[in-house]
C-alpha cells in the first residue's frame, strides 16, 4: 500500500491521538519553557496548512505549515513509532514544502529539539541547514533551529 498525505483535520480521532502523543513525548524530553508545540485549537486557524499521511484509512503522520508572511514554518511534524522508516516523514515534508512554495515563501524554517536525532537527519536529508532562532523563538538550550531557501 502506498502512503499519501492529504490535508487532513488535527481535531480527526487519529489525528489528535498522534498530536498527543507527539506532545507527551515533547514534554518527557524538554522543559516546559522549551516546548512550543501547537495545541491542537491552534492547528485549526487559517495561517496553517494541517496534513496527514496516511496508509488506507490508517493515519501514519501529522505535518503542518504555519503562514508567517515571507517564509513558511514546519509544525506538528510526528509520525507514528510503528510507521517509522517507511518514508512517512519524507512525503509530509515534501507536501509542506509543495506548499510553501505555493504560497510564495522565499524559506522554510523549523525549531525542534536537540535530542531529536532522527528528525536531525530528515530534515538535513531535505535540505535544511541549522540557523539562529527566528520570530518569537528565544534561545533555548534544548532547541534547534533549521531553514532552507526555497
């Protein structure tokens, strides 16, 4: 079966059971005041584009990108523990990136967290370069920041 990312809704059962665990697992790994994860209220906003990555009616992945005027951030970006290694974050990456450029944006950018090794990887693979903290981020020991020009 083959995986496809559709735009999808954060409050779908299996949507929001993904966000919440993406979420625990944030708050197991950082302190309070390093999580800057979007609630799943604030994933239904028209500034973000919410997609899903799914295998037949099983969704594997969550990915979002936040509007922020001339660049576009990645957001929500989790994909199933038992669905990874099948390239499920790969095609949400590549969907938010279709997307970005849709919508103009000169970059994308990202904050994640230190310890995020695998998503280190991922997004180095898609071109993704470390840089300082952007927008409203301050610098926090436990984050990373990313971008690509688009």
């Amino acid at each position: 079966m083959t995986i496809e990312v559709v735009p999808g809704d954060p409050r779908n059962p299996q949507a929001t059971a993904l966000l919440t665990q993406s979420h625990a697992l944030m708050e197991s790994l950082f302190p309070p005041e390093d999580n800057f994860f979007l609630n799943i209220d604030d994933l239904c906003v028209p500034e973000i584009s919410f997609y899903v990555a799914r295998e037949g009616d099983e969704v594997l992945g969550t990915g979002a990108l936040a509007d922020k005027g001339d660049y576009g951030e990645v957001k929500s970006m989790f994909v199933s523990p038992d669905a990874r290694g099948k390239g499920v974050g790969e095609a949400l990456l590549s969907q938010i990136e279709a997307t970005a450029r849709s919508k103009g944006h000169a970059a994308m950018k990202l904050e994640t967290g230190n310890v995020l090794y695998a998503a280190h990887r991922l997004y180095e693979r898609a071109g993704f370069a470390k840089c300082g903290p952007f927008g409203d981020y301050p610098e926090a020991n436990s984050s990373i920041f990313m971008e690509k020009t688009l």
